[in-house]
C-alpha cells in the first residue's frame, strides 16, 4: 500500500467521508457531549459506533454520572482516563460485554466531550497505524498514562496507538483546523478528518478501493482544496512518510 498520509486521494476521500457525516450524526452529537449528556446519549453514540454491547442499560445508569464527572485537559489525561474507564466497564461483572471492545467504546464516548485531548480508537485504526510502520516509542509515556499494562493485548494495541497517534497523527489537526476554519468548518471536524483516514486505511483492500472511489465522485472543489493543502501539510510534517522518524 502505498503512504496514505502523503495520498491526495486519501485525503480527499477522508474530507468527504467527514462532510458527509457531519450534518448527518456528527454535528448531534458534538452538541451533547458538550454539556451534560444523558444514558440516552451514550446508547446513540454506542450504537452509531457499533459498540452497544459495550453499554447495555445497567452499565449506562451506573457511568453516567462517572463519565459526567471527568474533566480532561491533556492528552496523558485522556489516555490514563480511557484505560480506568475501560476497566471499570470489563470489571463490572457483565458477561455480555466483549473484552476486546470497552477501550474502543470508551475512546469514542470521551472523544466526543474533549476532541482536542484525545482521539477516537478502534480495530481499523490500529491496522491503518501497524500496516503502514507509523509505530512510535511508548514506554517513556507509560507512566503517564497510568503505568504498564496487564497481560490483556487489547491494552497494549491502546498504548501502542496512542503512541502513534500523537506522535504522526496530531500534527496533522492544526493546519487542517486552518484549513477547514477558513471555509467555514470547525475545528472539531479536522480531527474526525484524520480519524476517517485512518478509518478508511484500516479496511480490506478492496473494500478501501471502493470507498476511496465512491468519496472522491462526492467531492467538491472545497473538499478537493482541503484535501490538497492536508496532503502538503502531511508531506511537509513527514518528509514522506514514517520512514526513519521511529
């Protein structure tokens, strides 16, 4: 595969894919998690995401008011907080809920209520990010993040992401952010930019060909100018790719 990051056509379709989205569910839930977000929230934000088994009505009654006390100015604190969370969730005597999703559902809930602190995760991320080399050094962070793992692989994958992500991935929001704000976007939505192409990278080949071609028949000439000034910035910030920068 090629390095998506430097692709204009990743890009593009990532923009459009984002577009798309917004109006539709996106720009619902900002509103809500900005506030005081209710157990109806989180089961249509846990739908959306596909991780509802993750939060079955008792588990939902019984964050509420966790999730609703969190405050999270860092990244570090986004990471330590998701990692607590997700055991809490596993802990909680539910057979029902897969081991390998509470980190994936507790990422997205808390994305959406501190979108500048932390990032959205998920299996298809994780593959976009190991696939491609984008692996960065984590175990100087470990402590900050709340200290080294279990044995569960599932919260090594976390780490290892969240490694990666801050290290390639976040310098990509600011000057997308600029981009996007100048054509009347939000900020909010550069970060859901890079997280759909990671998204759409992280799927099988054939089915990334087909969205990467369906997106980019849907592109406008603003999505198209996004996508170019992304892929600059990307080339500038990378120098080409993940090549030599571990």
């Amino acid at each position: 595969m090629s390095n998506f990051v430097t692709s204009t056509e990743s890009w593009l379709a990532a923009v459009v894919e984002q577009r798309l989205q917004w109006d539709k569910v996106d720009l619902k839930f900002a509103k809500a998690f900005s506030t005081k977000y209710t157990s109806e929230d989180i089961w249509e934000l846990a739908v959306n995401y596909r991780v509802a088994r993750n939060f079955p009505k008792e588990i939902r009654m019984r964050f509420e008011k966790e999730f609703q006390g969190v405050e999270i100015s860092s990244y570090d604190e986004f990471v330590r907080t998701s990692r607590k969370l997700a055991k809490n969730i596993k802990n909680s005597g539910n057979n029902e809920v897969r081991t390998s999703r509470p980190l994936s559902g507790v990422s997205k809930l808390l994305w959406h209520r501190f979108p500048e602190h932390g990032f959205i995760y998920d299996a298809l991320a994780l593959n976009a990010v190991l696939s491609n080399g984008f692996v960065a050094p984590y175990v100087s962070s470990l402590k900050n993040w709340g200290g080294v793992s279990s044995n569960d692989p599932h919260e090594w994958h976390f780490l290892i992401f969240a490694a990666a992500y801050q290290k390639f991935f976040r310098p990509f929001v600011d000057p997308l952010a600029k981009a996007m704000r100048h054509r009347d976007r939000k900020r909010q939505q550069a970060y859901r930019v890079v997280d759909k192409l990671l998204w759409i990278t992280g799927q099988q080949e054939e089915k990334r060909r087909r969205i990467l071609k369906e997106r980019t028949k849907l592109a406008t000439a603003q999505d198209r100018e996004i996508a170019y000034i992304a892929c600059a910035e990307a080339k500038k910030i990378l120098g080409g790719g993940p090549t030599g920068l571990l």
